[in-house]
C-alpha cells in the first residue's frame, strides 16, 4: 500500500511513513505511560518511556504496514502484579494506544478539515488524484494517516491475542478465567495467522466500515 505511493508519488509516501512511525510509537509510548500511572514501573526501567522510534519499531510490523497498511511496534513490557489495581490497570493500559490512535485520528483528520477549508480545490485535487501541488499533496497525506491510525485502532481492538483488544476482554471476565486467558497468549502467532488468513474479509469490510463512517463524521 504505503510502497505503491512512494512509486506513485514519494512526497505524499514519505510523510505517510513519518506519521505513521510517530503513530506507532505514541500507540506504546502511551501502554506504557499508563501502565506507570497504573503502579508498573517495567516499561520504565527497560528504557520504553521515550519517543526515541529504535525503542519501539519491531522490523516486521513495519514491513507489513508498508506492504499492506496494518502492523505494530513492540509491545511495551508490562507486568500486571505490580497494578496498584489488577482489572482497572488491565483495563486502562490496554486500551491506552487505541485511545491514542483516535486521538491521532482526529487530530489529523481535524487538519484536513481545515486545509480543506482554507484550500478546497487543492485537497480535492489530492485526494482525488495526488495533484494540487503541495497543499493537494498534504491533504492527501493528512486523510491517509488519519484513516489507517481508524485501522490501527479496530484492528488492535479485536479481542485476539496478542492484540489489546484480547487483554480489554480479559480485564472485564472474572478472575477465576486469569490464568486460562494468559495462556492463550502463547498461541498468539496461530490467532494472528487465523486472522490475516480466514478472518482477513470480515476484518476488512469491519475497518472499511469504520473508517468511511469516521471520515463522514468528522469531515462531512
């Protein structure tokens, strides 16, 4: 996805791949964050409280989002026990980057309203076609970004581990279901395969939905 706009147009690729890694590393830096407000010092102490993006990006997960528009960083260290409170802080740090992803979502697509606002012929042309010169450039970029931070977040709100979704789940089940829970996610990688291969339709047409509805929402 994100390769084929570098051939097709590098300027609008490189900012997409800019706020995306920006994008990815606020989605940990705020797991983490939380999980110390939360009572867990472990992200701190392995030195994942920074906007330094060597911290965060794992090698694959940015491969695929360049290929095909969904990936991840690495997961920030948490250790639940030291939760001041066991379901609040499950809760809290895992929902944490999907908050964020939103927020990056409005704040990008709240730019593009304006830019559409101040310049409505450019940003139609770019949207349209990537023409319009820098301003059509920008809006474009500014819609791209928007939409797949909408994708990060459903995506990683899916209740499959290891996605964030799974653990938001396993914070609201009953204690006595704790210890079964956190085993599946050693079968992480067999539930990610299972979703990018049987669920891969009904994942998109779910994101699809979500992101037009989002982009009505806010830009009308």
């Amino acid at each position: 996805m994100i390769v084929l706009l570098f051939l097709q147009n590098p300027l609008v690729g490189l900012i997409l791949v800019v706020a995306l890694i920006f994008s990815l590393v606020l989605h940990e830096l705020g797991h983490g964050v939380v999980a110390l407000w939360a009572g867990d010092d472990t992200a701190l102490r392995a030195g994942r409280l920074t906007l330094n993006p060597l911290a965060h990006l794992d090698p694959l997960g940015v491969l695929l989002l360049l290929l095909v528009g969904i990936g991840w960083a690495k997961p920030v260290p948490i250790y639940p026990p030291y939760f001041r409170h066991y379901r609040s802080g499950l809760f809290f740090v895992s929902i944490a980057g999907i908050v964020v992803n939103l927020l990056l979502a409005l704040f990008f697509a709240l730019l593009l309203r304006a830019l559409d606002a101040a310049a409505p012929q450019a940003v139609s042309e770019g949207i349209r076609d990537g023409s319009g010169g820098l301003l059509g450039v920008l809006g474009l970029a500014l819609l791209l970004t928007a939409s797949i931070n909408v994708t990060l977040a459903v995506f990683n709100l899916l209740p499959i581990p290891p996605l964030d979704g799974s653990k938001i789940l396993q914070s609201l089940l009953p204690t006595s279901f704790q210890p079964f829970l956190w085993q599946l996610q050693r079968y992480s990688f067999v539930s990610f395969l299972l979703l990018v291969t049987v669920l891969r339709a009904p994942v998109i047409d779910l994101i699809s939905w979500v992101q037009r509805g989002f982009i009505q929402l806010v830009l009308g």
